[in-house]
C-alpha cells in the first residue's frame, strides 16, 4: 500500500511519486529580486506519497529529476509533479 504523509490527499499507483517542489531563492547573492516570470521550475523536490511499488525512495526525502520528467498537476493553488520513480536521478542527502 503506498504511503502518504502530504496535507493534500493524493494516492500514486503502483511505481510512481507524488513530489512537491522545493522552494525557489526569491533573491540573488548580491539582494536582487528575482520576478517569477524569470524562475524556472526547479529540478529538486520533495517526496510527498509514494505507490505501492516504489522501493528506493521513501517520504519526505528530497530527490532530483530531469527537467522535463514527469506530470505537473495543480491542486489548491499549488504545483505538484507525478514522475514514475525511474525518473527520479538520486536523493539529496
């Protein structure tokens, strides 16, 4: 049975991930505010259910993908990712 730890009620199926993005800087180094139309979707996030199948990632670890991997869904406002766990590239630790 997967696992889920998430405020938002959200189940994967079978080998995939359900990943919240990690928070982008809102600023540079040198104290510049960085425009959102200027952000780009960061490739680090974290774990916020896992499915049934999943077996090298665990909730709440921090893990890397490829850019354009994945489903993005939005649910209450937010932007969520849904990537099979092959796409994930390694765990930030």
């Amino acid at each position: 049975m997967g696992e889920t730890k998430s405020a938002v009620k959200f189940r994967p199926l079978k080998e995939r991930v359900f990943v919240s993005y990690a928070a982008e800087a809102e600023k540079t180094a040198s104290g510049l505010y960085i425009p959102d139309a200027a952000k780009e979707k960061p490739q680090k996030g974290k774990i916020e259910a896992i499915g049934s199948e999943v077996k090298d990632v665990k909730v709440g670890e921090t893990v890397l993908f490829d850019k354009y991997s994945g489903s993005k869904i939005n649910i209450d406002d937010e932007e969520y990712l849904i990537l099979k766990e092959e796409d994930i590239l390694g765990v930030v630790e």
